[in-house]
C-alpha cells in the first residue's frame, strides 16, 4: 500500500509521514500543494490520497473535483481542522472519508490510519480471473 500526502505546511508533511510509516507500517509520499499532487498522480501510484482542505491556490475540496473530473478514481481521505461543515461537501464531491485534525497527534494518528485501511479494503477491484 503507499499513500499520497498533501498539505502545504511542511511541519505536517513530516509528522505524518513519520507516524504513519514508523508507528503504523503505512508507506507515504508527502507533497506541498494539490498541483504537485496532480503531477505526481501522473507518475506514480497511490492506494490512498490524505489531503488538506485549507491550502493556497487550489484547496482540498477543488483538488478532490479535479481529480475526479479526471476519472482519477482513488479513495481519497480529507484529513482537516476545518470543522464538520465540509463533510458533507466533501462527501458530494467524492470523497471516501473526513478527519478532523486534532491536537493529539496519536489518536489522529491511528485514526487515519484505521481509516486508510478502511477505505483501501472497501474499494472494490475486480479480478479479471474469477469467474465469467
């Protein structure tokens, strides 16, 4: 599994990258803005997407339509400190799940994590080799 962090503050990036791969085995690349997301969607592979809602130029919320615009069909996790109000909009607009950022970093922590695993085994692939 490897995961797709975006937050523009760089002190976030690293703290969670720290915790989801020491504490929770959970690989990561960490990116500063939703346009270099979309670069590295590009590139490379994701199980996962954990974004920020509030970041400059293109926030969570336009990220999650752009990607879904694009057909870009990974499960996408809002990770925010932006209260219960943008739940239901991230919800309309494709998202699998909604975090509230808080300050206890463990049990953010193994919150996101518990819900990267959710929302990676729920998303259904169909396997070309079981029957007809």
């Amino acid at each position: 599994m490897k995961v797709l962090i975006v937050d523009d503050d760089p002190s976030f990036l690293e703290l969670s990258k720290t915790f989801l791969e020491v504490f929770h085995d959970i690989p990561s690349d960490t990116v500063d803005s939703a346009k270099e997301a979309l670069k590295m969607l590009e590139t490379d592979s994701y199980d996962v997407i954990v974004s920020d809602y509030d970041m400059p130029v293109m926030n969570g919320i336009m990220f999650l339509r752009t990607i879904r615009d694009k057909r870009i069909d990974i499960p996408f996790i809002l990770f925010t400190g932006f209260g219960e109000e943008l739940m239901h909009q991230a919800i309309q607009n494709g998202a699998n799940s909604f975090i509230l950022k808080t300050s206890d970093p463990k049990t953010q922590y193994s919150e996101l994590s518990k819900r990267i695993w959710q929302v990676v085994n729920s998303s259904t692939t169909i396997d070309p080799n079981s029957g007809s």
